[in-house]
C-alpha cells in the first residue's frame, strides 16, 4: 500500500506553529542557558554554533548527531570506522557533556581537521541551512531516539539524506505517538532511512509508515573499554579497604531514586553487621554532575560515611593519601569514567529501573562481565534487557524491598563468565551490519 504524501497538510501547519513558537522562546531559550551556566559554564560557551554558524569546510562531512554523553558513546565505534574509511566526520551535541566527551574521545582527530565536534543548531530551518552550508554533509546519522523536527524537516528541504541509527522506538513512547500524537509519529516517515535494533523495533517503524528499514542491532556492544580505568580499580578498592569485601555499583542513578538507595545500603549494611558477615562496600555513580552535592547529602543523611572521588584520587584515579577515609559509599563524582566505577564491583544496579522514567544501559556492566541487577521499568531498554534475562546475565527486580532482600547476606549472585561471554558474542556485529546497511537504504531514498 503506497503512503500518503510526506509532509501531510496537518504536519505543515504544526510546522508553522513551531517555527513562531521557537522564534518568540528564543529569549527563553537562551535564558534557560545561562541558567544552567551557572554550574557549567560550557552551557553558555559557544552559543554561535546554536544557530549553525561555523567556517566553511573543503571536504563533505559524514554527520552524527549524538544528543548527549549516552548517545555519543554508543556512537563511538561507528565513528571511529567513519575515520578509518577516511571520512570527515561532524558530531553535534546538545549538553555539554557529551560535547566535551567528544573532545576528551577525538582530540587528535579534532587536531588534524579530520573530524570537528560542535553543538547541534537550535532546531530551526535557517540554523540547519547554515550548517549545511558550513560542513556539507554526505548524510546524518542520529543515534537513539531523537525526533527533532525541524531537523527532520530541514534535512529534507536542503536534500541532507538523515537516517537514524541504533534505534529504538520504547513501548510507552511508541503507544503514545501512536494513540494520542499522531504527527510525532509521522515524523517517522520524514527519516531517509532507519537503523534499528530488533526485529519489533522494525516493525514498530513500519507499522508507522517508515518502510526503509534495517535491523543492524546494538552498537554498544563495541565499546572500546578503556584500560586505564579498568587498571585502575583494583589498586582503589583495595586502598579503600574493600580488597576482600563485596563491592556493588549503583551506576546511573537518576533523581528520584536516591532515597530508595540511601536506605537499601543503610539496610543492607546493618544486616550484614547483624549476620556477622563482611559488610558491602558501596560505589554509587549519580546520573547527572549538577547533582553530586545533592546526593552527597542525601547519603549522609542517611548515616552513611562517604567518600567523593573528587576529593580521594587524582586525575590518574590514584589515591591522594596514603591513609583511606573511612567510608562506606565512594561517591562518583566524575565524569567519563563509568568503566573505572563499574571495574570496581562484584554487582552492578542499573539506576532508572526503580523509576518510571526507565533503566539506562546495561550494556557497559555486562562489557566487563559483571552481574547487573535493575529495576522493573526495563520499557526504556527492552533491547537488550530482555534478551539479557532471558539469557540468565540479568535480573529485574520488582520494587525497592525485593532489592533490599536480593543484597542480604547470602543472597549473593554469581554468573559463570562463559554466560555472559555466549551472550555478547550472540548480539556482536552492529557497526559492520550498519556499515553494510547504509549504501542501500541511501539507495532506496533517492527511488
């Protein structure tokens, strides 16, 4: 059955409104900026890029759009191929987290001219425009789930082929569109082409019209794990005296979480102390960087000794001192090294589940052979969360108590290696198969 003429009349005119609602909140917008400046002060850097303006490039570039930390490092491996084919390559970003992760990731490339990383434009047409202008791009690529229309809108007026790559459309966001936000659904069908990562992810996206489909599965299970960060865990855990103790990483936490926490380690610690048994030590990694002074007293609060990365261990994540503090919680209050926290552990508890807004990635935990325990909201990771149950490398538990029981003495948690090893090798494949997937999906939107 043929689709319906893309945009239709009703899509034109919310995008209309769009445009007028963007132009007359731009005060705010910009407002909104400076505020969060206040605790990073990248969010007020480089405000020209918002509205696209850059130098102009010699060479087309290969586009990546990476909203945040999450997405640029699913990107990664995609990227780095992109370079090794000799491609020029442009990230945009919108927080500065994952601008400067960029940065921290790409430093020589960014040097020699052969990729620049930069914020994507406010979504307005005329922004976009200058930035085609500037870089020229072969074609965009953005990775998750980011429907952003003007985007989508300009991409297609000034014949910027945009596919979304590692996508996922999540069961709740997927029966709202549906049901009650139509014409966020039928942006679906202004993507050139789509790069998902399951066979029900593909059938969700044509089930709403978008018909150039490819299953290409999930890049970060190519993650490069960096080694100086895995080294460095061993020497920490035993300097703080958790050599020959359980050590569980809370990573990920979201707000709104940290309460249920605080009291299932004060829980589980005072079992363990009743039991007689060796006492966890805790490693907990909130989500976001503005809010490590606020869960910093949250722990406390709960009469846990703390204590902070930032104030324990260098740059090289050495200790500082000789002497450890006395602690029961080391508190993760850095960015970009999930890998060194998650090395630390026996277990590792995927924050978001224990929320209704959703587990984050389990993939980086499994990438190191760890346990991963989450709670029941998993509908922001259905793959590969259920694959990873089904497989016996993951546990989603029910409610805060079930946690709290699943952390009492011997209730330990084991999972042989060679389980998790099948596991990943089983879902391995993803940059290839979007490498392989791109020239006829490019193809098939020119027909």
């Amino acid at each position: 059955m043929s689709q319906p003429p893309f945009p239709s009349p009703r899509l034109r005119r919310a995008m209309l409104a769009y445009r007028a609602l963007w132009l007359l909140g731009m005060p705010l917008i910009l407002g909104y900026l400076l505020w969060r400046a206040r605790r990073d002060r990248l969010y007020a850097a480089h405000v020209a890029q918002r509205f696209g303006l850059h130098r102009r490039r010699t060479a087309p570039h290969v586009w990546v759009h990476a909203v945040s930390l999450g997405e640029l490092r699913s990107a990664v491996p995609l990227i780095r191929a992109l370079l090794a084919r000799g491609e020029h390559v442009v990230t945009t970003h919108f927080t500065p987290a994952g601008l400067r992760e960029a940065r921290n990731l790409f430093g020589p490339e960014i040097e020699c001219g052969t990729l620049s990383a930069c914020y994507v434009p406010f979504d307005d047409a005329r922004a976009f425009r200058r930035f085609f202008r500037a870089f020229r791009p072969k074609y965009g690529l953005v990775m998750e789930i980011e429907f952003w229309p003007g985007m989508i809108m300009a991409s297609r007026r000034f014949g910027v082929p945009l596919l979304l790559c590692n996508g996922q459309y999540p069961t709740r966001t997927f029966e709202r569109d549906r049901t009650r936000h139509p014409l966020r659904a039928e942006l679906v069908r202004g993507f050139a082409g789509v790069m998902v990562k399951s066979d029900m992810q593909a059938a969700r996206f044509r089930k709403l019209g978008q018909d150039n489909v490819a299953i290409t599965g999930e890049m970060r299970f190519e993650q490069a794990i960096p080694p100086h960060q895995t080294d460095a865990a061993a020497p920490v855990r035993r300097w703080l005296g958790a050599g020959g103790r359980p050590v569980i990483t809370i990573a990920s936490a979201i707000e709104g979480e940290d309460a249920l926490y605080a009291r299932t380690i004060a829980d589980t610690l005072a079992a363990h102390d009743a039991a007689g048994t060796a006492r966890p030590f805790f490693v907990y990694v909130p989500r976001a960087p503005e809010r490590f002074d606020t869960v910093a007293g949250i722990l406390m609060e709960a009469g846990l000794r703390l204590a902070r990365r930032s104030a324990a261990l260098d740059a090289h994540l050495a200790p500082m001192t000789g002497k450890a503090p006395q602690a029961d919680v080391l508190l993760g209050d850095s960015m970009g090294e999930m890998y060194f926290y998650l090395a630390m552990a026996d277990r590792v508890i995927v924050g978001g589940g224990f929320h209704p807004k959703g587990a984050h990635n389990v993939i980086e935990p499994l990438a190191l052979r760890k346990p991963v325990l989450v709670g029941p909201h998993i509908w922001t990771i259905e793959y590969p969360a259920q694959e990873a149950i089904d497989a016996g490398v993951l546990r989603s538990l029910d409610d805060g108590d079930a946690l709290t029981r699943a952390l009492a003495p011997g209730a330990e948690w084991t999972v042989p290696q060679d389980r998790i090893e099948r596991f990943f090798a089983a879902h391995a494949g993803a940059v290839e198969k979007t490498l392989t997937a791109l020239p006829g999906l490019l193809r098939a939107a020119k027909e």
